[in-house]
C-alpha cells in the first residue's frame, strides 16, 4: 500500500509525468470551475494526464475535448447519502486510475478525498473564504499542501484553520489570453441576442444565492441605467438555483421598459464571445480578469464587496483579494449605478485605455502557464520519494520531545525534499500548526494503521520511550507501534534512543526482541547500549547523540524579549533552573532553595525558573521559590523549544532536573549541575563530564552548594571542555539522519 510515483515519461521540461485526478463540486459556469478547466489543459498539454470527477456541468465537453476523463460524481451536496454516493465513486475511480496526485477544490470533495488517503499525494486548493462554524470546520481538509489563490485567502487559512505558512503557496487565477483576446469577434453574440450596435454591459457569475448580488442589482436597475444610457443592453450569462427566478424579473422589467434590455443566456461556455461582445464588464474574480484580458474595462463588484472602476491606482488592492473586492463593503444599488453609468460616460480613448491596462495585468500577472507552475511545483513537494512516520511522546506539551521533534524534522528536511514526515501525536492540529507536519492522532488505531500501511519506514523518534519508570502502558504502546510497522513489512528505526530503565523481567524480554528485530538502532548514550546488552540483545547498535544537538536555536534577540517578559533586567547574570513534579522527593525543594539562594548571595547570580512542560513543572517551581529567601523570577510564557534553547544560551549556569534542560544547556555551551531524578539524567551527566549537584530523593543542599562552588571555580575549564563536547555530539547526532536517509534508499 505504499505511494510510489509511476515510473512514467517525462514532460517537455524534462521532468516526469505524473496522472492527476481533480475532485471538484462541478463545472458549471464559476471562476473557480474555469480555473480547475484550464489548469487541467494546460497540465495535459504538457504531457500529463489528467482526470476530473465532479457534479458535471456545461464545461465537461471542453474539458473532455482536450483529452481529460469526467466521471460524475455528486460532490456539490452535503446530504449524508450523497455525500456516501460522491465517496464511493471517488474511491472506484481512484483504485481504477490510480493516480499520483488528488487536487480537490472545495470542502466537500476535500473532505471526501481526505477519507480515502491511500497511495496519492494530497493537494487542494482554496478559491474563497467560508464561515467557520463547528460542523463545516469538520468538513475541511486543507491536505498535505494548499493553493490559496490570493494573499487574504492564505491569511484565513492560517487564522481560521491554523495551517502554517510553508505548508500554503500561493496561486493564480490563470487566464488563457489567446482565448480571451481583443482580436476575439463578439458579432456572432451580437446577433444571437439582437444586440445590434447597442452599448453592452455584461456580466457573468454563477447565478446562486450565494453569488446573485451583482446580478440583482443589475435586473433592479436596467430601467435607472437605461433612462442614464439610451438604449443600453445589459448581457447576463450563468446558470444556477436562482436563475429561473431571476429570468423572471428581467422579463417582467422589459415588460415594463417595453424593449429587451436584459438578456439572461443561462450557462454558456463561449464566455470569450460574450466578454467580446460587451463594452463594460461588471463582476468579479476569473469572470473579471477574462474580461479585462478581453481589453474590456470592468467595474469590480460581487457578492463580497465593490471596489469600483478598475484603474492603475487599484492594481495592488485588487490584486490582494483576487480581483474579488472582499476588503470593500458590497455595494449599494447607486454606488453600483454610478459607477456603470460614469465608467460608460468615459471617453472612448479612455475606455480603452483602461481595457488595454488590463489586459497587460493579465498577461504579466495571469497567465495559464504561471498557474499550472504553482501547481506542479507543489505537485514535487508532496510527490516525494519517501514517507516517514515517527513515534514519540508529541503533542502533550513536553519541550524536550517537542524538540527531538522539531530536530529530526530538520534534520530529514535539511537533507533534502525527498522524504515526508507523519507524526503519531496525542494533539494533532497543535503539532500541524507549530511543525508544518502531517499528524495523525496517536490512540486512533485505524488512522495510526493506514499512516503506517502508507509508510516507507517507521522511525521511533528519540527519547526514552523504552522504559517502564512512567508505566507498562506506555512501554506498551511504543512496541506495539514497532511490532504493527514489522508485521507490515516496514523497516523500524530507533533514531537516537535512550533506553530505560526497564525493571520488570518481562518488560526486557519484550524490549529485547523488538530491538533485535529492528531494522537500525542508533541510541543517544553509552548507558543505554549498555542497558541493551545486559538485557541480552546482540544485534549491533550505534551510538549516537541526541538530536537535540542538531537543533538551532532561536536568535538572541528574541532571547532577550523573553528575558524580559519574564522581569530580568538586560545584561543581568542568571542561572537557569528546571524542575518537575515527581514522587518522593522529601525535603528536595527547601535543599534546592539553599542551592539557588546561594548562587545569587555568593556569585550575583539571578534564578530564572524554566517550565518545560508547564502542567507538571510549575506547582514544583512554585515549591522551590516559595522556599527561597532571596528573590527569583519565572518564565511562564508559552515557549518553542527553540526560545528556550535561546534563553539558555544566554545564562551562566544551569540547574536541570529535566534531561533535555541539560541537553538544551550542553547544546548552548552553558555548564550545567543536573539534579538526578531518573539513570537517563546521570547517564547524560557522565557523558558531558559535567556534575550532579544530587539525587533528588536524598538531595543534601549543603552538598550541592560545595559541588557548586566547585564547578564555579573551575568554571573556565569546564566551559572549554563543554564547548568541545558539544560540537562532537553534534557531529555524531547528524549520523542519524544520515543512517536513516541510507536506510530509505536501500528500500
């Protein structure tokens, strides 16, 4: 079940071919069904097939005409059984075309694609902005990657649905300007309709409840606009749930004229003509910019907004929202006739001054090929070689796993686009919108099996996942996340792990016989090869480093902000301190108080307390601080593991109770004490040569005060020895990427 692109041909620019399926409500008379029609033959013309599913509509001939398969689907309605009809088609088509890429447009066949993720690469793309409410927020799926087809559309992406900017490129409405051309004839319109040599204004849209504004404003003020402009004609081409109703009104307001001053075509898919056919353009969107690409001049007004005449002056602005005004209120009936009858009033030299400004937007700014670039280039990002998912406690607000995270993300992305990352998190959209990464809930088998079937490698990321100091439960868990990848012939990596401890008998024989089937095991210490052996596994293992070591901090000046939010004074000395809840721990806090009360009393030192997981470390800070004399401060504000790493850099000296405090601190060069909780804290200990200040169960402050005068005094020393362990770590944390890129090439 895994995605692997076809070997396929190559298209003219050399690159492969790759089959595209198109999911879309319809194609009927839209800015957005025209653009899915010409993205699609541009696409074919360079060499890749394409296949749409939809509701149909009157641009399935075009679309069939150019060699594009349509299978009818109902995508357009949301009704349960409809929406379970429209699922089963896409699934037959998509097990019957295999393709390497889904595109949906809209939520509906968003949603519906997202359901049957399988061996395709997820794209889709955003045409408008919707109302969020809580049902249809749970219709929508933005996919592995968005095309957002104007900058106020990206922005609503990432304020409504929080998906991160790397993960939106924007687009275009491509327009093809040979199609849509002043050297394009609208006489056969001009008859069809007996137009004559009248003065046209046009418009074109769906005409839905949703879409009709302009269209009614335009019916309600044929008789104003003729009385303003003798013998005016005002062309309304579209088709939708509201047409009937308004092919009435325009029929009882020429009743009333007495002459055919509106003209409703219905749906029509010779829209070049029309726009050929008209003087002014009133409308939105594709609509307007195929009539400016026309040399027409066009009044930009819709069912979000009025901007006005196209001019110079409004380029930048109409470009924002995609020529669809949603930054101007909708318009009034006598702003909308003012501005018809002002822009008809222009001089002819003017008129066609502003038709050929636009047609030259068009061309610089629209074109087809543009749009089918945007699409293919984000078709290679998500097309990639390889999927990997990685295991691990993300997602419960833990800063040190959150940065072997974010580390083995970097790492696999700084080694290039070839591979992409599924995380199994307890908090799925938090890890989408802080990393950019496709997450999966963790605890939901179903969704956890399919990411695993779709995988090329499982890669347990980091840590101390096996161990049962927490709970056999969560032992558990992690092996039967390996064993599920080996039963599915994946290969498993433990990526920089460190193991223990393991107590229960057990417990090491399940521990053992996951590790020796293992595909590679790199582990982040000595102690935890050691552990390995004792426990009897003689498969080989490398020692790495953490991945930690691997991660860049964030810059000193956001460093300092937060410095500052947490009440330090610039340029003041601090130590950085971190503590957790843990059980039986006697008197540990009032000790510890001893310990930093000393480190400000004798060395001028501020205490600056680090939550890094903040629901289980701030009653034991509180603890602490309430036991000090002297003063501290506490830096409570939510924080990346990157900012905290910054904020550790600029301390002298650390206090970690935390392992990935430590390792946070040692990756900073920032000598550290650690206060021993748990093996993994004195095993790292050992490995940077640095001190404990103290088992935390019998912690003795009068005994960490001396250890820490002594680090103190030999303060230089340690800093040049911690300097140069550092880099060697980091240096021996890039194996594992290195290890885990070789592995996926040797599948």
């Amino acid at each position: 079940m895994r995605f692997r692109p076809r070997a396929g041909n190559h298209d003219r620019e050399g690159r492969r071919t790759l089959k595209i399926l198109m999911a879309t409500m319809g194609l009927d008379i839209g800015g957005a069904e025209t653009h899915i029609v010409e993205l699609s033959k541009e696409l074919k013309d360079r060499g890749h097939e394409v296949v749409i599913v939809s509701n149909g509509g009157v641009y399935v001939p075009e679309a069939e005409a150019a060699g594009i398969r349509h299978y009818a689907a109902p995508l357009n309605r949301r009704s349960g059984p409809a929406m379970a009809q429209a699922r089963k088609i896409l699934r037959q088509v998509i097990r019957r075309e295999r393709p390497d890429i889904v595109h949906a447009h809209a939520r509906i066949p968003a949603f519906l694609c997202g359901t049957l993720r399988g061996r395709f690469a997820f794209v889709t793309s955003c045409h408008g902005v919707y109302q969020v409410s809580g049902a249809l927020k749970l219709l929508s799926n933005w996919g592995e990657h968005t095309l957002a087809v104007s900058e106020d559309i990206r922005d609503y992406l990432m304020e409504q649905y929080g998906i991160p900017a790397e993960q939106i490129t924007l687009t275009i409405n491509g327009i093809d300007t040979e199609k849509f051309s002043p050297q394009v004839s609208g006489e056969a319109i001009r008859r069809e309709f007996a137009l004559g040599g009248d003065k046209v204004v046009g418009h074109v849209s769906r005409l839905d409840r949703a879409s009709s504004h302009t269209a009614r404003q335009l019916i309600a003020l044929a008789p104003r606009l003729t009385q303003a402009v003798p013998g005016l004609r005002i062309l309304i081409a579209g088709g939708g749930d509201v047409y009937e109703e308004l092919s009435a009104q325009a029929q009882g307001v020429n009743q009333a004229l007495g002459r055919d001053c509106l003209v409703l075509t219905g749906p029509r898919t010779d829209v070049n003509e029309i726009a050929a056919a008209c003087d002014l353009f009133v409308g939105v969107s594709r609509a307007a910019l195929e009539a400016m690409a026309a040399g027409k001049p066009a009044v930009l007004s819709g069912a979000q907004g009025h901007t006005g005449l196209f001019t110079p002056e409004l380029l930048e602005k109409a470009v924002d929202t995609n020529f669809c005004c949603r930054t101007d209120p909708v318009s009034t009936e006598e702003q909308l006739l003012e501005a018809v009858v002002s822009a008809l009033a222009l001089p002819p030299e003017r008129r066609a001054a502003l038709g050929a400004f636009g047609r030259r937007v068009v061309q610089e700014r629209y074109s087809v090929s543009r749009m089918a670039q945007d699409a293919l280039s984000v078709y290679g990002r998500v097309c990639r070689k390889h999927r990997v998912v990685v295991s691990g406690y993300y997602g419960f607000g833990n800063a040190g796993d959150d940065a072997i995270l974010e580390s083995i993300h970097q790492a696999i992305r700084s080694a290039g686009d070839g591979v992409s990352v599924t995380v199994l998190s307890n908090a799925p959209e938090l890890t989408r919108k802080q990393y950019g990464l496709d997450a999966v809930p963790r605890f939901r088998v179903l969704e956890v099996l399919c990411a695993l079937m779709r995988c090329d490698a499982l890669v347990s990321g980091g840590g101390s996942l096996l161990q049962d100091t927490t709970s056999t439960r969560s032992l558990l868990y992690y092996l039967s996340v390996i064993r599920c990848a080996r039963w599915l012939h994946r290969p498993v990596m433990l990526y920089a792990n460190g193991i223990g401890p393991v107590r229960k008998p057990v417990n090491r024989r399940r521990v053992r016989q996951v590790v020796e089937g293992a595909t590679l095991v790199t582990l982040r210490d000595h102690a935890s090869a050691q552990e390995l052996t004792e426990m009897g596994v003689t498969r080989p293992v490398q020692v790495t480093a953490d991945p930690v070591f691997r991660l860049e901090p964030a810059g000193p000046d956001r460093a300092l902000e937060l410095l500052s939010a947490a009440g330090l004074e610039p340029g003041r000395p601090f130590a950085a301190v971190s503590v957790r809840d843990w059980h039986d721990v006697g008197d540990f806090f009032a000790q510890l108080a001893r310990l930093c009360d000393h480190l400000r009393r004798r060395y001028g030192l501020e205490v600056l307390f680090l939550l890094m997981q903040p629901q289980r470390d701030r009653e034991a800070t509180q603890q602490v601080r309430n036991a000090m004399e002297e003063s501290s401060y506490v830096l409570d504000a939510p924080c990346t593991p990157r900012e905290l790493m910054g904020v550790l850099g600029q301390g002298r000296l650390c206090l970690a109770m935390r392992l990935h405090t430590l390792i946070f601190a040692a990756r900073m060069a920032v000598p550290t004490m650690g206060l021993v909780y748990d093996p993994k804290v004195d095993s790292y200990l050992k490995e940077l040569d640095l001190p404990s200040a103290g088992e935390v169960g019998e912690f003795d402050g009068g005994e960490a005060i001396r250890r820490a005068d002594a680090l103190m005094a030999d303060y230089d020393r340690v800093l040049a020895q911690l300097r140069e362990k550092s880099a060697r770590l980091a240096r021996a944390a890039g194996e594992n990427e290195r290890l885990l890129l070789e592995l996926l090439e040797g599948r």
